[in-house]
C-alpha cells in the first residue's frame, strides 16, 4: 500500500473533496431511502491491482458480495463501483416500500438506481470543485453474489497502480450499508493530482 | 482583548478554506483542532467563544461533540461546517445547540452573514 504519488497536502484535499462529494450523495440516498444515511471519513489509498481484492475485504468483510460498476470519461476516466452486502441488497427493497421480496430483476433495477444516484453525486460533486467535466457511462450490474476477493479481476488491470477511494455510506436505523470505490488508473491519478494543484493554487 | 475562535476540521485544507473565509476585518484569535477529541481539550481550557466545527471526522465525530458540549453545559457559540447536507443533519446539530450549519465549500459572504447574523463579527 502506497500513497506515494501524493503529497500530504494533494491526499488531504483529495479526502475533503471526496468528503464534499460524498455529502452530497449521502444526501441523496437519505431522500431516496427517507432514511438518515451515516457518513464516515474517506479513505484514499494507491494500490498494486492485487492489493485491491484485499482491501475490498477489509471494507465489506466476509460475506457474498453484489456490486454495480459505472464508468466515467471526459477529464478524468475510470471506474465507480458500489459494492453491497447480500442481505444488504434484501433490504434495499424494503427500503424503498415493496411490501413483498421483489423479483431478480426489480431487485436488480433498485441496486443500478441507487448506484447511479450515489455515484453520480459523489463523483460530480468531486468533479465541479476541481472543475473537471465528466460524463458517465450507463451503470451496470457487474456480479451478484460472488466472493468479495474475485469481483474485480485485477489480472486485466494494465496500469501498475490504481488510486482507491473508499466511501461508506450506512443507515442509522437499519443494518443497510454500501461502500462506493473509485478506481482510477496511474496516467489518470497524475491528471487528477494536476488538476488537486490547480484547485490548491487557487485557494 | 480578541475572541478567540476555534476551528475543528481533520482536513488541513478544509481549516484553510474556512479561515481564509473569515471576515477580514476581524479581531480574533484563531485556533486550530484535527478531531472532536482535540477540540474538546482545547473548549475545555475554557476561552474558546466560538467554535467551527465538522462533522465527520475521526475519533470523535462534530456530533459527539455538541452532545459532551451540552452534556458539560454549552459555554461558547457553535457553528456546523459540514458536507453533511441531509436536512436530518442540520436539524439535529441546531437541536444539539448549534446556531447555524453552513455547508462546504464554504461562501465566505454566507459565512459573514450568519456572524453578522448572530452579532459576532462586524
């Protein structure tokens, strides 16, 4: 584990900008799920590909995984992923009023719009504070149920490093909670440090 | 003598954005707290007046700290800097004593207006 390619300075604003973003989408969520929703810090972390499957392990623990990935592009490009908990993704639906246990489908359909919204506010809210203009690739259900160690298959991962924002999202009332990983490759972290300078300087 | 303010952000450059945001013109102390533990042994020597506080942080959040503040009886002014934008949150930290929540970023006219508002800066 390394955050070398950051100065203290770069990896603090990147944690508060992260922090704005990630307010924004709790807020989000609450008004989704009319529940209060639990922030916690942000975690940036530069990893090896194949330290990522372990960190995702730590964060989510033991327990069989679903998760939904959306890619983003324009000046900055990578890739959001939500990762929820088996029973988390049950609950979802109870969440949002279904009265019965959904089909696959429907259960499906709640994770991608809740992954959507979470994304989507996280992420744009970093992008407009270092005003970068980002567009975002339709979300997708990227495996349910598997292994939380094979769900990203880091052996395709070209890039020798990959930053990893961790951002946690839980409710107060209820077991439910989700945890959002933005993944970035070694060229695009040097663009996002360049463009974390730029907002610095002009503080 | 000055006021003395306190500001309680983990982040070095959330403390910055807020003290760069701060009324030029006034007379105050600034101090500077990482966490809710610190910014409670600095309330505790007892000159603080006013407190700019955040709310998540680590090893003591913005909200256990407004309670242990009015547990051990509110003796300054507290005002909410968060990214926390759930109106859940902003309720709660008023009825925790709080007298305003601003959110980050920080505008620094909307930050002159709630002092100016609760008569604590010209």
């Amino acid at each position: 584990m390394t955050t070398a390619l950051f100065s203290e300075d770069q990896r603090d604003a990147l944690q508060e900008l992260t922090n704005i973003g990630m307010g924004q989408a709790g807020a989000s969520v609450a008004a989704v799920l009319g529940e209060f929703v639990q922030l916690s810090v942000p975690r940036i972390l530069v990893l090896k590909p194949s330290l990522i499957p372990p960190a995702l392990e730590r964060i989510v623990g033991p327990e069989k995984v679903t998760a939904v990935r959306q890619g983003f592009h324009g000046d900055l490009r990578g890739e959001a992923v939500v990762v929820y908990g088996v029973a988390h993704c049950r609950e979802l639906a109870d969440l949002m009023g279904y009265d019965e246990v959904p089909d696959e489908a429907t259960e499906h359909e709640l994770l991608l719009d809740v992954s959507n919204v979470l994304i989507g506010a996280c992420l744009g809210g970093l992008a407009e504070q270092i005003s970068a203009e980002m567009g975002f690739s339709a979300p997708s259900l990227m495996a349910t149920e598997v292994e939380v160690g094979s769900l990203l298959d880091v052996s395709r991962m070209d890039s020798p490093c990959a930053l990893f924002v961790e951002v946690n999202f839980s409710l107060e009332k209820r077991s439910f909670a989700c945890h959002l990983i933005m993944l970035l490759p070694e060229d695009q972290i040097l663009v996002l440090r360049d463009a974390i300078d730029r907002f610095l300087a002009s503080l | 003598m000055a006021s003395t303010v306190l500001v309680v952000d983990d982040s070095a450059m959330a403390r910055k954005m807020l003290i760069r945001s701060l009324p030029a013109t006034w007379d105050v102390e600034v101090r500077q707290a990482t966490n809710g533990l610190e910014a409670l042994a600095a309330y505790r020597q007892g000159d603080v007046d006013l407190m700019f506080l955040d709310l998540t942080m680590p090893e003591m959040d913005g909200f256990q700290v407004l309670e242990t503040l009015r547990a051990e009886g509110l003796n300054c002014l507290v005002v909410v800097v968060s990214a926390d934008i759930q109106p859940e949150a902003q309720e709660r930290v008023k009825r925790l004593g709080a007298i305003a929540f601003v959110k980050k970023p920080v505008d620094p006219e909307k930050l002159g207006g709630v002092l100016r508002e609760y008569g604590v800066a010209l």
